[in-house]
C-alpha cells in the first residue's frame, strides 16, 4: 500500500569510503512467488527470509484475501497455509497491490482460472501501467478483465469456470506475464505451453517444479518453451528466499564509486537469468569479485565484494542480456556516470513501462546532474565524466519508483554536491532497510532536501 501518504525527501551527500558487510533482504520476486505458491499448496509451506517491503506485504494480504492462512513468525519468518490449486475463495473487498506489478499480475494470473470475481486496485504508478500484456492471455483460458481505458487497474477479473489450457508466445519479455499464464494454467485441465523468446528469470519455473508441479523447460530454436500439466496437487515447501541481486546493486554500485570503499555483499543469488549487472559490471572494468562460490537451494550464490574502482570505461550492453539485468539499469547508469566514455544500453523498451518510465526517470534526473544522456524509445546512452567528475547538485523526482530513489541517493554519495530525491518512501517496496544499511557502510543518507 506504498504511495499514499505524505512524501519524504531524502538527501544523499557526499561521503567517505564504504566498509563492511552489507546484508540485503530477500528476493523480491522469489518472495512473492513463496506466498502465492504456498497459497496454492496443500499443507504449510514455511518461508525464511521473506523480503517485509510493502509489496510482498500487500501479496501476503492478497493471499489472506482469497483464503490462505498467511502468518508473520517475526524476523522473515513466514507460514502459509495453503487451500491447493482450484481452493482460492472469493475475496469480499478490492484488492490492492500497492506497487507492485509482479503482486497484481502473479495474483490476477492465479485467481483467472476459478470460478471467482476479484478487483485489483494499486498506487497511481501501478495503476498507470499496462495490464492487457496478462488480461489477453488470460482471456484465452476464458477469464474476463474489465478495466479502465488502455486495460489499467483498477481492474476486475471474472476468472473462467471451465478454463481450458492455452498454447501462448509472450509477445514481450517478461517473466510477470510468463508467471501469469503458468499460475492461471494450474487449475486448467490438460497442457498449457508458453514459449519466450528471450530467457527472463525463471523462479517461477524453479519454485513450480519445487512444489511437485510436472513442469518442462526446452531450449529450442523458437526460444524457451514451457511445458505445464494442468491440475496437479502442489504440495507445501520449505523455501529458504535467497538474497536480492537487484537490491544487492546498490550497496555493490556505490561501493565501486565512492573512493577507497571495500564492500561484500554476502549471499547473492547468480541465477544467470538475474545478474547481467555483475557482468556488466565486471565488463566495464569494475573490481568487483565473487567469492566463495556455492550452490544453494539449487541455485548459484556467491558473496559479492566491491572495490572502488576508479579507471572503469563504459561499453555497449549487449540486447540480449537486458533481461537478465531489466531492474538494474537505473544504477548502471549512475555508474556509468562515473565511468569513461559512453555506456550505450539498447533494446530496452521494457524499461518505459516499469514503476516509472525509468529511462525518461533516470534521463531526465542524470541531467540536471550534469551528466549528458541520449535516448530513444528503447535505448538511451550515458556519457561518463569519469571518476569524482560528476556535479550532482540537484533534487529529482523519483515518480513512486524505489529504484529510481534508490539510483540517486548512490550517486549522491559520490557526486561533488549532494542529490536529493523529492520522495524517498517507495524505498520500502523492495528494500526496507536501505538507509540503515546503507548508512552502517558510511553512506550519509538525511530526510529532508539538501
Ligand atoms: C519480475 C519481473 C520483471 C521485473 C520485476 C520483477 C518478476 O518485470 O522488472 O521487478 O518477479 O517476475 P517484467 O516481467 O515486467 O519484466
């Protein structure tokens, strides 16, 4: 239920190095994705580590909403009590996902296939952003939406009573849109098959097969094909959330920018579908290492560990990792900023249809920083002015978007003048305790403009 309220400035100021341990919070997506599959399940699935930002809290209300026993045990400690594929009820009140798109699209993909009408409702960012990329492929296993103009929430969907399973290309890459038509092909009878065309992440894949659900993954020709039997029985799970690499990014970010910082980030999944930053990174001449590389929970972890790194250059992203990498753009380019030469991010359209349009967000903001940016509707670019180089000075509207006011207060650390965002409150949809956290590294972090 971020965005309502009165709004927070923030102001980052430049500070000195960057020491010590940085514990983020859990994932984000993996959060959400233990509470609507523990939903789904029979049995208690027991979650460690859930990320308590506000909008796996608006999921763990939404879950309460259509029947699951949903309970806090304190310290990311969470159960919930599912009522198994089929069992969601009717909720009685309009459910609001606050900010967040994945909550809203997981959920609405979830409730399509029963018999049950629900209303979905969020912040004015949510309720900007495009929901017929989830109602078209919905409607094919017989949901109805209807919405406001140009299918925006609020929203209501009368799921199908008779679903049947679907055959489905996602025209754009998103693994929201994947995950919708996996969770909506739960409960329809028979095989539903999504095909991406470019990889995004894929817990949900992970977490569905995890759950005892028969799940195929193929990489072919056409791209990742996905191949779901309908109405199995999920069954409870312990789910330990493994840390977030996206909000990993900015602990890891300001640490290769401000001079003399030395800074690990412990636990960091490496799902490759989720760090095209580190590589990025990595390519752009950062000394940021992996250490004490492992697999846990089936999944590749590593503890980050970020040095300043004053000499870094900036490259071309390749398009093909933008997936991998979607969330992290608005950091990279404060980075950039930092860097040498020009940072040239293509093929990332995805970008303007985020909490914010992040590239007109990021553009717009970076500017009054006195950092030259170039874009068009699905690339922008970021001349760097080199390290200890860039002015700051400004104060920049973060448009309900946590990573936009995130992006920022990093840069603010290392600019010559502070950077102040308008509104700092969306922090607490993915990263709680970004200002403590960030403030035990060193960082200089106030609320109020500069
Ligand atoms: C997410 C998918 C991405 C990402 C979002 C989380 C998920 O969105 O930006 O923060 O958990 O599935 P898209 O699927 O729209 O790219």
């Amino acid at each position: 239920m971020s965005g309502h309220g009165t709004p927070i400035p923030m102001t980052s100021r430049p500070c000195g190095p960057l020491k010590g341990s940085a514990h983020v919070p859990g994932d984000k997506s993996i959060s959400h994705r233990s509470l609507i599959l523990g939903a789904l399940s029979v049995g208690t699935t027991r979650v460690t580590g859930l990320l308590e930002g506000d909008d796996v809290l608006d999921t763990a209300r939404a879950m309460r909403a259509f029947g699951a026993t949903v309970t806090d045990h304190g310290d990311g400690n969470w159960s919930v009590q599912g009522v198994g594929v089929g069992g969601f009820a009717e909720p009685e009140n309009v459910i609001d996902c606050g900010n967040s798109g994945t909550g809203v699209r997981l959920i609405m993909g979830a409730m399509a296939t029963s018999p049950i009408t629900a209303t979905f409702t969020g912040d004015a960012s949510l309720n900007g952003r495009p929901m017929g990329r989830v109602t078209d492929p919905l409607a094919l296993f017989g949901a109805r939406a209807t919405g406001r103009a140009g299918g925006r929430l609020p929203m209501t969907i009368e799921g199908a009573r008779d679903p049947l399973p679907v055959h489905y290309t996602v025209p754009v890459p998103s693994a929201q849109v994947k995950s919708a038509v996996l969770l909506a092909a739960l409960n329809a009878p028979g095989e539903t098959v999504v095909i991406e065309k470019e990889a995004t992440r894929d817990h949900t894949e992970r977490m569905l097969a995890g759950f005892g659900a028969e799940i195929e993954v193929e990489d072919t020709d056409e791209g990742r094909v996905i191949t779901l039997q309908g109405q199995p029985e999920l069954t409870a799970q312990d789910i330990v959330v493994p840390r977030d690499p996206s909000s990993a990014a900015f602990p890891v970010c300001a640490a290769l920018i401000v001079p003399g910082s030395d800074v690990l980030v412990p636990g960091i999944g490496l799902n490759p579908t989720r760090a095209g930053l580190f590589t990025t990174l990595r390519e752009m001449g950062a000394d940021l290492t992996y250490e004490n590389e492992r697999i846990e929970g089936g999944e590749p972890v590593a503890d980050l560990r970020a040095r300043y790194s004053p000499d870094m250059q900036g490259i071309a992203v390749p398009p093909d990792r933008a997936a991998s990498m979607i969330d992290e753009y608005p950091v990279l380019s404060v980075v950039a900023s930092f860097a040498t030469g020009v940072t040239d991010m293509q093929g990332v359209k995805e970008l303007r249809v985020k909490e914010s349009d992040r590239i007109d967000a990021m553009a717009q903001g970076l500017r009054a920083c006195g950092v030259d940016v170039a874009e068009g509707d699905d690339w922008w670019q970021v001349t760097g002015l080199g390290a200890g180089n860039v002015p700051g000075g400004a104060t920049v509207a973060s448009r309900l978007d946590h990573r936009i006011a995130m992006a920022f207060m990093v840069m603010g650390m290392a600019a010559q003048k502070p950077v102040s965002v308008d509104d700092g409150r969306p922090i607490t949809t993915s990263f709680p305790i970004f200002e403590p956290l960030m403030a035990e590294l060193g960082a200089q972090l106030v609320r109020s403009n500069a």
